[in-house]
C-alpha cells in the first residue's frame, strides 16, 4: 500500500461553500488545497466504511479530470476499496445516481454545475450523493459545511494519473479504480422501463424528432439511447460531443438557450418531438410542432399518461412537485385518486418521499422531471416518457395537450428571472415582503383579491423534519398565485425568480397566449413587492 500523504491546509480563506454543495467560479476551484478541503470535508463527515465502493463522474466540463484525479488519490488515502468512475470523467447526474444504486455503494461524488456555463473563466462545482443515489440531505451537508469552517489537513496517496480513455482497472494505493462506460448501466435501465418496441414501430411510421444535447453530456446517452437503440435518424442528435465549455454557449434548456430549437419546432416542418437537456443532464426541455410544454405541465401530463410505460403499469403510488411549480398536478392527482406533496424546491426533499413509497413520479419546474427509477431527476428520462405516451396512444404532443387541458384544466405559467441583482437589494425586498404577510390577506389588486400569504414551511411526512423559509407565497381567489424565491445557482450576486400562475377551468379560455392571461399576476407582483424599486430591473433577464 503506498504511503498516506497528510497535507496540512487552512480552511476555507476565500469564498465558503454552499449548504447544497460547492459551486464556484474556476478560478476559485483552482486556488491550492480549495476542491481538497472541500473532498475532504465529505471523507470526513460520512466516515466511510473500510473498503467502501464511491461513484465519481461528472458533466465534462473545465476542471473535472484535474479535480477527478485528485479526488481519487484522496479516496484511496481515506480508507475507499474502491472507485467507479466513467469514462473520460463522464457521467451525468441521472447515470451516477443509478450506478450508486445498481453497485451498492456508499456514495458518489458528482462534478457539475448544472445548467450553467463551462469554461476557464465560467462555473464549477461538487457534489455529494448517499447511498440510495440522492443528493446528500441537510443533516449531511450541514455538517460538511461545518467541516470546511475549521479542517487544517487532507489525505492522498502519490501516484501518477490514471488512464481515464481506457475501461478497466488500475490499482491506486491499496484500492481498485474501475473505468466504467458511463452509458451502458444507464441505457439499459431505461430498456426495462419504456416500450422500447413501440417507440421503435413509431419511428419506423415515419415519427421524428430532434434532441439538443447542448454540447454537455447527455449526447454520448442521447446518441445510444435514441439513435442506435430506437433507430432514430443519424442526425436526430445536435450538439452531441460534450465540450468542456460547452461550446461557448449556456446549457440550459430553456427558450432563452435553446432557441434554435424552439424556432425549428415553430416551423410548418418541424419534427414530431423537440427536445433537450442540460450541463449534466437532469433537466429537460419539451417542445411538440408548435407547442412548448411548460415543464410544470409537463409533470402533469406524464402523470396523466404514466401507465403507458410498462415500467409504471399499475404503480402510481403519488406525485410530488416543488412548491413553486404550477398546482396542474395536483389536479391529475386528485382526479386519479393519489396523494400529491408539495415539497420546498430541491431534489433532496423528493428523496424520503420515493425511499418511503409514497411516490413513483416527481418535479420542479425549474425543468426537472424524475421518478423512484433513480434518485435525481433525469432529463432524458423525461424525453423517453414523452416518446413512450406518443408512441403508444398515437397521438401528437399539441393533441396530448389540448385534450389534457380540456379535462383538467390549464394553469397558465410562467418564472420570470432577474439574474445578478444587488444582494442587499434583494433582500431588502424579500424582507419586505415578510413584513406585510399578515395585511396582505383581503386586499385587491386589480382584478385579484389575496385569499392567503405566507412563508413556505414544509414538514416532512416521513422523518417529521421541517424545512422553514423556503419562499413567500401568495394565493388569489379562484387558483391563482404569485411566488417570490431567491436562488442559489449561480456564482455571483443574487437571482429573484417570481413565479406566475393563473388558472382556468375547462370551460375557460384555453387557448389564449400565457403573457396576456398572466398580466394581472405581474402587476400585482410589482404592486406587492416593489420588483423595480429594489433590484433596479424593468424585466425579467429570463423568462420560462
């Protein structure tokens, strides 16, 4: 066994890391001992087991193989018996949480930023996932948060870097790395849960689609999964090499980022199915020929239609859905007889709920669809599903979602996004907000009278815990709402997201554009909440 090298460090001196994980710029990734503390950190909190086996992979981008490498060395100096990692240092974020799952191991650590930019000057970030594949809970990365505060020293093993191109095993100190294909475990899972068949009939038929994979990592599963297995058409798959900038462009699949796609599906010959993924491939994008799906729409309607898998015949257990997503799936819920929770936004709270059985299918409407098949959610998972609905019942995506609104209804949505605002002005709004909670019962704006304004506060059905401040909310009369969030994805400052619902029965105006039926929810978000007066802003950066 090679020799355990401690290096003596001071905690974090610059920019400490997030209760989520640790998301930063490059540059601050690259200061000396920074991903170490942080790797460490976890080692340290989940103490694990002589011998244990850990996941590591990543989305591709700037940094991952140097942090990869370390963070193997660190592992081996730290009691692991052994790593999986993919190959290249790919593995997207629904992948590594079924390889944890599927190899039973301990838990994995998964390199990403998500949905945003890649590159020397652009983001990077760690994660840490348990044992069932889920992001780590609070308890969890709470006390890693506390480690970084005072760790002065992390262990490694010397040793050259391993052959990341090449699957196989390579010995690192005492322990066994594998270099795993990162798209077989995965692709064949996804076999056992659609009707890879009746998709297949359907393309055969003449059935097309296009799938963007941002130049990020669900291209390497997107090319196997949709070309070489379901027998789409060799160029289904767009911007399918993962780069490590992601090709200059921002991989986040919504109508800002992927445009160009969104034009294609808009025009008189687009393909049946449009459709896209993200950095590290746990969001998704559905566009239909002429029809954008709201990702809160989307949940519902794959709830609607779940059974149509054969994975899922006969097992809708519940839905889950994050507070800020639309209510349409509580509506399919209620009318299928199944519970639906509300949960604060964040995967983790999905987590207890699909381990207790409570749930089969969960989302949020940041664009992030999953099931109990995994615990992440899973963009291209997602896209499978929409396939497996069309393909069976025949029918096209605007078709699916008129008939859907006529039987239960349309919640028209939108978020809004104000990106890189004055922290202190932020605040200052969010305080605001709190301050007037109480009064704000009663009172009308324009043709909107508040019926209930609160702080979310979610409690836990399984483990009892409570999660409290998670976002002001503010319900009309007759369905609608406004909710405030500030979020903590990006790097610098801070992001406001406001989000928009209105909601008409099926007797009501289905077919009317989403901006002018949410116009009397964006002025009462401005009247309520002073959006302009504190952040400075006259729009939204974003709008989904």
């Amino acid at each position: 066994m090679s020799e355990i090298v401690t290096v003596s460090t001071r905690p974090f001196e610059g920019q400490a890391p997030g209760t989520s994980g640790l998301r930063k710029k490059v540059k601050v990734f690259q200061q000396p001992n920074y991903a170490e503390n942080f790797i460490q950190s976890v080692f340290d909190v989940v103490s694990p087991d002589p011998g244990a086996v850990l996941v590591i992979g990543g989305d591709g981008r700037f940094h991952n193989r140097t942090v990869i490498q370390e963070a193997i060395r660190m592992a081996a100096a730290n009691g692991y018996g052994k790593v999986l990692v993919g190959r290249g240092g790919i593995l997207s974020t629904p992948a590594a949480s079924h390889v944890i799952r599927k190899y039973k191991a301990s838990g994995g650590l998964v390199l990403s930023a998500s949905h945003n930019p890649g590159g020397p000057e652009e983001d990077f970030g760690i994660k840490y996932n348990i044992a069932n594949g889920g992001p780590a809970p609070e308890s969890v990365t709470g006390a890693i948060h506390a480690r970084t505060q005072v760790i002065d020293r992390w262990l490694t093993v010397p040793g050259e870097d391993i052959d990341l191109e090449t699957p196989g095993e390579y010995r690192v100190g005492g322990m066994t790395v594998s270099v795993i294909d990162p798209v077989a475990d995965y692709a064949d899972l996804m076999e056992t849960l659609f009707d890879f068949d009746a998709i297949r009939s359907a393309v055969k038929g003449g059935f097309t689609m296009r799938f963007d994979a941002m130049s990020a990592v669900t291209g390497p599963y997107a090319h196997e999964i949709l070309e070489n297995r379901l027998g789409f058409a060799r160029d289904t798959v767009v911007n399918g090499t993962p780069l490590e900038d992601f090709g200059g462009h921002h991989p986040d699949p919504n109508l800002i980022h992927a445009e160009q796609l969104y034009l294609a599906m808009m025009a008189p010959d687009a393909p049946d199915l449009g459709a896209a993924s993200d950095g590290d491939g746990d969001r998704n994008l559905i566009i239909g020929r002429g029809r954008f799906i709201t990702p809160s729409d989307s949940l519902a309607m794959l709830a609607a239609n779940i059974e149509c898998a054969p994975g899922y015949k006969g097992r809708l257990a519940g839905i889950a859905r994050s507070m800020p997503t639309s209510a349409a799936a509580d509506r399919v819920a209620e009318a299928l007889g199944v519970p639906c929770f509300e949960t604060p936004t964040g995967w983790k709270f999905f987590g207890n709920l699909l381990d207790a059985g409570k749930v089969t299918i969960c989302g949020e409407e940041s664009a992030g669809t999953g099931s109990d098949h995994v615990r992440e959610k899973d963009g291209l998972w997602a896209v499978l599903l929409w396939l497996n609905i069309l393909a069976v019942r025949k029918i096209s995506v605007d078709e699916l979602a008129r008939e859907h609104w006529a039987r239960f209804g349309r919640n028209y949505y939108a978020r809004h996004d104000y990106e890189g605002v004055d922290k202190a002005g932020a605040d200052a709004l969010m305080d605001g907000l709190k301050a007037q909670l109480a009064s704000l019962p009663g009172q009308s704006f324009g043709p909107l009278t508040v019926s209930v304004a609160d702080s979310f506060s979610y409690t836990d059905p399984v483990d009892g815990s409570v999660s409290a401040n998670q976002g002001i909310r503010v319900l009309f009369e007759g369905g609608s709402r406004v909710v405030f969030r500030l979020s903590g994805t990006g790097t610098h400052g801070a992001t406001l997201r406001v989000y928009l619902e209105n909601y008409t029965g099926p007797d009501g105006n289905l077919g009317a554009e989403t901006g002018d039926m949410l116009a009397p929810q964006i002025a009462a978000a401005e009247a309520i909440a002073g959006i302009e007066r504190h952040t400075g802003r006259t729009k939204p950066d974003v709008i989904t």
